[in-house]
C-alpha cells in the first residue's frame, strides 16, 4: 500500500513553438509501505517577487546561452519574459 499523500498543484509553462523541446522529465518522491527516505528540508525564504529572465542579475551578472546548465534554487523566483528562450543543456528547478 502506497502512502496516502493530499494532491499539491503546481503551474509550469513550456514553449510550444519548438516540437523538439516538448519532453519534460518529473521525478517524483515516492513512499512505499510508509516508508520514504528524505533529506532533511532547510527553511528558506520564498521570494515576494520575480526576477526577469532577461536581467543579467537573476543569473549573477552573465545572461543564459545555449548549451548552459540552470539552477533556480528555492530562494528564487524567474519570470520567463522571453520570446525565445537559450537552448539549455539542462534546467534544474
């Protein structure tokens, strides 16, 4: 029997334009027999508004470009303002 967990929702928006980038990978934790190995949670503050892609600053002082690795930690909140966006190599929310 799975663990009994209440239903979190959650809003992403993908660019559609670029068939080629449709796939998206959702790992989700799962608990067995009641059992789930987690780190421990560290508090952190949710950010009261959004930094904009297209700013420099959201990502220390250089834009994104193609072929880069992203990390949008907890502490952060990133509006996608663009039209097109970097071909990443990897995004990790």
């Amino acid at each position: 029997m799975r663990n009994s967990t209440t239903i979190k929702e959650w809003e992403m928006v993908i660019n559609g334009k670029d068939k080629t980038r449709e796939l998206l990978l959702v790992k989700p934790l799962e608990c067995i027999l009641g059992v789930c190995k987690i780190d421990a949670i560290e508090e952190t503050k949710i950010p009261t508004k959004s930094s904009p892609w297209s700013d420099a600053k959201t990502w220390g002082g250089v834009l994104p470009k193609d072929g880069d690795e992203l990390v949008i930690g907890p502490t952060q909140w990133v509006e996608l303002d663009l039209a097109k966006t970097p071909r990443l190599k990897k995004l990790e929310v």
